[in-house]
C-alpha cells in the first residue's frame, strides 16, 4: 500500500483557527489526494458537509472506500470551481489545496513521475488526458524545451540537454523516464550524491503535462470567491512559480486578506522525518474584511489631546 503522509499537519489545522467552535461547517478539498489533510481536519472541526475534487482515478478510487460521506468528484480543482461559478455557485468556510503530486503517484513507477525509477515517460495526474511526457520530449521544438526548462524548472543553461535530446530521438522516441534521466545524467554529469542534475528537468515536464500554473492561477482566484464570509482558503505549494502565483492572489484581492504576512514553512524537524515536506509553503486566505488590531496608542493619544484642549 502506497502511504501520504499529510505535510504541515499541526500548520493546516492552525489555518482554520478563526473557525473553532462555529458548528455544521462546509468543506470543499480540491486535492483529496488520500485524504490525509482532510482527516486531520475533520477531527478539529465540525465539519458536516465536505465535497472533494480530485484528477486521479486511483485517488477517487480510495475515497470512495475510505470516505463515504464525502462528495468527491473526479476533476481538476479548477474546472470543478469555474462550473460552480456557472451554476449555483455553493460557497464553503474552509477550503484547502495541497498542490502537487502524492506520495503514490512518485512511488509508482508506472506513472512516470520520478527520475530513479524505470516506467513510462508519463507524468499524466488524469489518466483521460493525452498529453504526455513522452509527447512534449519528442515532439517540442528545440526552442520550446528551451523555454520549458528555463521558465519553469528555471534551468539556468538548458541547451546541452536540449541538443541531445534532439540528437537521440531522431534515432529512437523517448519513451521511458530512465532515457531521459539517463541521457541528462550523461550530459551535466552526476557523482551519486547531491540533488539529481534530472530534479528541475522532471519538475518542468510534470507542470506542463497537466498545466499546473495556469490551473492554480485560474482555479484559486475562483475559490477565493467561493468562500463565505470569514471563510478561509488554505493552499500548499511545492514550486516558487507557484507560490508566487498565490502570494500574488492572495495580496492584490479586495476581497479578503492574507492571514500570515510571511509564508509558512515546514519544520527542520518535520523535513528530516518526511523530506518531500522540504520545499512546501503555506498561505492562507480569509474572506472578508480584516478585524481591526487593538490599537495600543489609542489611549495615550486620547490623554494627549485632552491634555492639549
Ligand atoms: C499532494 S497530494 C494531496 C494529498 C492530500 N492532501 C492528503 O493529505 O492525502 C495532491 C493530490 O492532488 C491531486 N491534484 C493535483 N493537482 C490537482 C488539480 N488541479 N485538481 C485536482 N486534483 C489535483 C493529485 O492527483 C494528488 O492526488
């Protein structure tokens, strides 16, 4: 049994701190993944309704089992937010974003996720789609991989990689992930140790097989106007492009506030027990105008001009 081990648990919690007490709260989840978070939360809050998306069938699958009373439809977050918009556009106090992929998805080779482990070149999180891995790598224009690796695996000097590939698939497809991470450890060259010179190549493709910037763009802007007043939305990133789509989001909206002004990050603690909590960030959203701070010179100032008149 592929295990998800829920990241910023004690954190994700303490996001939804304003909503202690309040009764019969709605939950909507737009990564259910295997529900991990939503567990923690349901034995914090009460919680009587939660609706979950999730674009994995193996997620959906595992729902369905372990969590009944769950609404869980198989979709991306954003299409699910943008058709709620359309019809009777349900709102909900809590809502929450793990963005990425799980636990499983990496574990299983077949899905083509991860550079140390042979399966197909696939990196699809909904299995229905057609656009693979595979078909970017064979496929793409030079310049395009080019733009793919700089922009979003931020790959200072991509075009060694580039040429080989190009090299090699006049030859053969790629059709596995070793082709590739073994041609790119071929080329910048890897002593065993250190991060994998394939880490930002694989991030790169996985972001753009299942276009993940523009759904997190598109998809948290529409959850921000779903939530009730008061409601708050919680999202975790794993990528800078992302997070800085959501401090972006959350900064420039007239509808609420961002509750933290800094990003939350994990632990040192929780990174050494569960290391794919290393590049996570927290952000959390509140619908609604912000309460005012107790202001500490109000009195001083009140004496003041008293003294004064
Ligand atoms: C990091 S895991 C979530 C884990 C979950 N919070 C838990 O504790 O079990 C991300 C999950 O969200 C799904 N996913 C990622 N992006 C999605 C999107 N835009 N729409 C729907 N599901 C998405 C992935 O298929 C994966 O199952």
């Amino acid at each position: 049994m592929h295990h998800h081990v829920p990241v910023l648990a004690e954190e994700v919690i303490a996001a939804f701190d304003s909503l202690t007490g309040k009764n019969n709260l709605s939950y909507f989840d737009g990564t259910f993944g295997r529900g991990g978070h939503y567990k923690l939360l349901k034995d914090n809050y009460n919680i009587s309704k939660a609706v979950a998306t999730d674009q994995d069938l193996q997620a959906i699958a595992y729902a369905k089992e372990n969590f009944p009373e769950v609404i869980i439809h198989h979709t991306n977050f954003n299409t699910f937010a943008q058709e709620n918009a359309q019809s009777n556009t349900e709102k909900f106090d809590m809502m929450l974003c793990d963005l990425g992929v799980s636990s499983p998805q990496l574990d299983q080779a077949d899905r083509g996720f991860s550079f140390n482990k042979d399966g197909p070149l696939d990196m699809r999180m909904n299995q229905n789609q057609s656009m693979t891995a595979a078909r970017i790598i064979n496929e793409f224009t030079e310049d395009d991989l080019f733009k793919l690796f700089r922009e979003f695996g931020e790959i200072q000097n991509p075009a060694r990689v580039i040429r080989a590939i190009v090299e090699d698939r006049k030859t053969a497809p790629f059709t596995t992930t070793m082709q590739l991470s073994g041609l790119i450890e071929r080329v910048d060259g890897w002593h065993k140790k250190g991060i994998h010179p394939a880490t930002q190549h694989f991030m790169a493709l996985r972001l753009v097989v299942n276009q993940e910037l523009h759904v997190v763009e598109e998809g948290v802007q529409q959850l921000m106007l779903q939530l009730t007043d008061g409601g708050r939305l919680a999202v975790i990133s794993f990528h800078s492009l992302e997070d800085r789509i959501i401090k972006n989001l959350f900064k420039d909206s007239d509808l609420g506030f961002s509750v933290n002004k800094k990003v939350i990050v994990p632990s040192d603690e929780e990174c050494k027990t569960n290391p794919r909590a290393r590049s996570a960030k927290l952000r959390i959203f509140q619908k609604g105008a912000q309460p005012e701070k107790p202001d500490k010179f109000a009195l001083r100032r009140l004496q003041r001009e008293q003294n004064e008149n």
